[in-house]
C-alpha cells in the first residue's frame, strides 16, 4: 500500500497548504466577473499570497453547474497574462483547465500545477510528466451544463474513490510520480448534497491512495440565495471537518479567513493548561 503523502509539487504537507482561487471568467458560481479583467486578477492574486496562501489556482473557464464551454483560444488569453503577470509572487502557480493545449502553454508561461476536474481524461499527461509539473485529478460525473441534473451512485465514496484510482494509476503509467499527483473528490460537481456530505465525512477512504487529498469546499455548503456571511461560515466548518478527515489542500476563495480558522483548530482539539484550567 502507498504510504502517506508527505509532499506536493514540492511543498511539505507537514500543515494543510491553501490555495486561493483566481478566477478570469465573468461566470463563475461565486466571483465570477469580479476579477476578470487580467490587472485586477493579479492584484487580487497578489493580496490572496499576502493573506497567507500557499497556492494560486488561475481558472479562465467556468466549471458552475449550467456553464458551457470556452474555445481555447479564449481561455488562454484569458489566463496567460494573468500566469505570466503572478509569476514571481513567491508560490506555486496552479492553472484550472482540461485543455491539454492550455495546460502546455499555461506551464510553459509558469505554472506548476494542472488542476484538471476532468482528471487527464481529455488529455495531458504526457504533457504534465514531460515538463515535470504536477496535477490536481478532479472527480465529476457528466459535464458542467448538466452535471446536477440527476446525479446518480449506489455507493458515492467507493466510486469516486475507484474513478480516482483508476486515474492515479494512469497517471504513474504516464510517468508522472505519485509525489506530484494529488486527488479531488469534487464536491459539487455531479453531486447532490447527501454525495457531498457522505464524502466530506469519508474522505479518509481516499487516503489508501497514498496522494494528497484536495478539497474545494468553499462557497458550496451553504444555500445557494445565503449571505456571503453564512456561506463563509459553511465553508469554514467544511473545511475544519475536511481537515480533520485527511485533506492536506483546501482550495478556497476567503483565504484569511480559511488560515485563521487552521491556525485554531490545534488549539480547539488540544487546550492546553489553561484551557485545563478554566474548566477545573
């Protein structure tokens, strides 16, 4: 059996890495619009690495139940410069995409990281091991316009859980090493909410497959019509409970809010003397 991961793309999982969203679209679920523009991206690329993140994930193609599809060429125009503009801010480049021909220019223009919700299945793992980047393997039944339509498991763990399997393996096959493949179980993404819920609390059967778990829970466990004030507190429970059950990579929109609730939990699960104390 694969032992525990203790790397990703080069960075220690001795602590959970967060990666802050960069989204170039003007259609995304939660921001979409807000950052569209390639000079407000990297602005707001540089302020989620100044609040704390580990990982920038640049997206040029909207993956939102309902989205249709982006030519390549405007994907890539929407995220190179945006990739070529946060180079040098200090953390690995992540690009949101399942176009082999972006994935090769988006790494070509500094990205280290493929975060693919299709998980390779269209193409590119030849180019993610020949260029030595690494790769995000994202689990979705269907396809954005109509993935939550009528999602359907008998078991959603262990067939998400076989699906990622499978693409792991084809991924060592292509030469891409274990250390720099992580797993995504997709929350959202061809799920209703009992498959979300069922795989945040057994995230740890995905553990076995000895790569890092990453989770992108933010925004999506509150009602879609909530405040902005209530779908950050269900992103920052789902997260807390995602941790606790194996997930080394939150991928999320509200970065400080997301460091200061990991910077907590030791201390909520261990008070120490006073802590002791006040409850004597």
């Amino acid at each position: 059996m694969p032992t525990a991961p203790r790397e990703f793309a080069g960075l220690s999982l001795d602590r959970p890495l967060l990666m802050g969203i960069v989204n170039v679209t003007p259609d995304s679920f939660s921001d979409g619009g807000a950052f569209f523009d390639a000079e407000r991206a990297i602005r707001h690329g540089k302020s989620l690495v100044a609040a704390g993140a580990d990982i920038l994930d640049v997206g040029g193609e909207s993956t939102r139940p309902g989205a249709g599809p982006v030519e390549a060429e405007e994907e890539k125009r929407r995220v190179l410069p945006v990739i070529e503009g946060l180079r040098g801010v200090g953390v690995p480049l992540s690009c949101d995409t399942s176009k082999p021909a972006i994935m090769a220019a988006a790494i070509d223009a500094g990205a280290a990281i493929v975060n693919d919700v299709r998980a390779l299945r269209l193409g590119g793992a030849d180019i993610v091991a020949a260029r030595g980047a690494s790769v995000i393997l994202g689990h979705m039944q269907g396809e954005p316009a109509t993935m939550n339509a009528a999602p359907r498991y008998d078991d959603v763990v262990a067939e998400v859980r076989a699906f990622l399997a499978e693409r792991v393996n084809a991924c060592l096959a292509a030469g891409i090493p274990r250390g720099r493949i992580a797993i995504d179980p997709g929350f959202g993404f061809g799920k209703r909410r009992r498959h979300n819920m069922a795989l945040l609390h057994e995230l740890g059967a995905l553990a076995g497959l000895g790569c890092a778990i990453c989770v992108g829970a933010s925004r999506k466990f509150s009602p879609k019509d909530a405040p902005d004030e209530m779908k950050l507190a269900g992103s920052l429970v789902a997260a807390v409970i995602a941790v606790r059950n194996g997930a080394r990579i939150l991928r999320v929109h509200d970065v400080a809010e997301h460091k200061a609730a990991l910077n907590l939990l030791p201390d909520l699960e261990s008070p120490g003397e006073e802590g002791r104390l006040s409850r004597a």
